[in-house]
C-alpha cells in the first residue's frame, strides 16, 4: 500500500488524538498508549489494516507509526463536513515488516 500516510493538524486531522484505551506497559511514552482515536476528514486514500504516519504537534508523544483498526464515517447530508473516526494501535518499528501492507 506505498507509503504511510501522513496525518497531522496542518492537512486534515481535527482535535488532537485521543487515547481510548489504558496505557501499556513501558517506559517509553511511545508504548504507553493502547488504541488512539483521531478524528480526520475523509480521507479515501485511507483504509482499515493501512499504516499511518500520526504527526500531531499538539501532543508530540503520540507521533509516529500506527495501524488503522476501524474506521467510523460520519456526515450530514445537506452540509459540507464528512468525518471519519479512525481507531489506531501503535507499529512496532523495530519490526519493519509490519509496516508494508
């Protein structure tokens, strides 16, 4: 699926991400979040399973690598904002493979 995508404020991420499940195991804060929930809008070139590149400069401890778990669109007929909510789990890096598609 080529390269990650790359999410941030500056090209369409809305609000910060939120973490939506507890925090892990690990010193390092990069493991310490479970599921991330971002709020994006649409994005067609994004799909379930995909990795994506999550650079937010609000909460700089959440940056990096993540695998896209679900997707929840949402929207209103007669107006212009068309959402989706991506829950995201963290890639591991050391393991390359992981992130091709």
């Amino acid at each position: 699926s080529g390269m990650p995508v790359f999410i941030s404020e500056q090209n369409g991420m809305i609000g910060v991400p939120k973490v939506k499940q507890g925090l892990g195991q690990g010193n390092d804060s990069m493991q310490k979040f479970g599921t991330l929930e971002v709020k994006t809008f649409i994005n067609p070139s994004i799909r379930v399973w995909d990795v994506v590149n999550l650079n937010s400069i609000y909460l700089p401890d959440m940056n990096g690598l993540y695998r896209v778990m679900k997707i929840k669109y949402s929207g209103h007929l007669r107006g212009q904002d068309w959402y989706q909510t991506m829950e995201l789990t963290k890639v591991n890096v050391a393991n390359s493979e992981s992130v091709r598609g």
